[in-house]
C-alpha cells in the first residue's frame, strides 16, 4: 500500500484514539462513584449501567470550591426518572435552555443546610447540590484539598409527587439518573461533564 494511502488511515486512527482516551480523562476529573455497603463502583463512560441491592446508597464526586471574588459558584446537577427518555435531553454542545431538566427555574427547592430529602422523579428538574460549608449545603464533605472538595450524597428515599417510599420498599427495577456538572461554567453541556446512569436493582 502506497504512504499517501496509508498517511489518512493513520490520522484517522490517532485522532480517535486522542479523542476517547481524553474523553474518558475529562470524566475521570469528577471523581464519580456510587458506594453501598462499602462495595465501589467507579463511573468512568458517559453511558453505565450498574446492579444494586435494593438498599441505599452514595453518589460520590469531586466538586470546585467556589471562588467568591472571582463570582465563580459550582454545583453538581442530578435529574432522575424511571423512565430512560431523560437520556435524549444530555447531549454534547446543548445550552441549557434546549435541556428541559436545566431551563432556568427547574431547580428543585431544598433546605439549604441539608441534603435533600429523597431522590425526585421528574423529567423537567433537577437536584441542585452544592457545598459552602456545613452550615450551607446539600451534599456530605467528605474531603478537602485545596480548592477541590469530594462530596457524598445519600439515596435512600424516592418522591414522585406526593408519594414518597423507601429504596427498599419499592417496586422500581430500575432507575434512571444523568449526573452533571458544569465545569467551565457556561451554561452549555459538553462530554466530560455528563454521565447517564441506569441502576437496575437485583
């Protein structure tokens, strides 16, 4: 095979290869986890199906600190369903006001000083999770290095509506959640912020 066929393949393969590895490196900076009964389960693709007890669990993952003189405020975005369609609305280049769950005002209201109550079902809002300090929170610090913080947030109950139950007595089979966060902050979804997750119960 002649060199100048053989040059274009050999672009192709390397900028693939470049492509993925730095993806998946991109992902790899949230620190993103789920834990139950000291089990690990590291999310390191955008789309990851996961098998657990019908029992509680932690998400766990890696958040800026907020910067208050630069105005820079950073919060990771959970929406969650049990229906796989919130799927179709996280894809690359999206602004936030084509995402149903992120338009402005879709931010699930939730005490300030705490976690949220129970995981929420709902296609058109989000989970707002941040950390200030204990006093102003919604997730679990678990570790602090400089400006980056490793925090937890506990799963145990569901709400849909006016119904809420316990993980361990429901009927669900499965779940379906997108973890996000806006890392360079400009209202657009890009990958290595987003995972789609579906957690099917055994």
């Amino acid at each position: 095979m002649a060199l100048n066929s053989i040059l274009p393949l050999l672009m192709t393969f390397m900028m693939n290869t470049f492509s993925i590895s730095q993806s998946t490196q991109d992902l790899t900076t949230l620190g993103l986890k789920i834990m139950q009964d000291g089990k690990e389960y590291a999310i390191l693709s955008t789309e990851q199906n996961i098998k657990l007890a019908k029992d509680k669990f932690e998400i766990i993952f890696n958040l800026k600190k907020d910067d208050d003189i630069a105005e820079k405020y950073f919060a990771a975005r959970i929406v969650a369903d049990i229906d796989s369609d919130i799927f179709k609305q996280f894809e690359p280049k999206k602004k936030f006001e084509e995402v149903p769950s992120l338009v402005a005002g879709t931010s699930m209201a939730g005490p300030k000083d705490a976690p949220y109550n129970c995981i929420f079902f709902d296609d058109q809002a989000h989970h707002y999770i941040f950390y200030n300090n204990e006093d102003e929170k919604r997730a679990n610090l678990i570790s602090k290095e400089n400006n980056l913080l490793q925090l937890g947030f506990d799963i145990e109950n569901y709400c849909m509506q006016d119904f809420e139950i316990n993980i361990s007595n429901s009927n669900f089979e499965a779940i379906y959640m997108v973890f996000f966060i806006d890392k360079n902050l400009n209202e657009i979804v890009e990958e290595g912020e987003y995972a789609k997750l579906k957690i099917t119960f055994e």
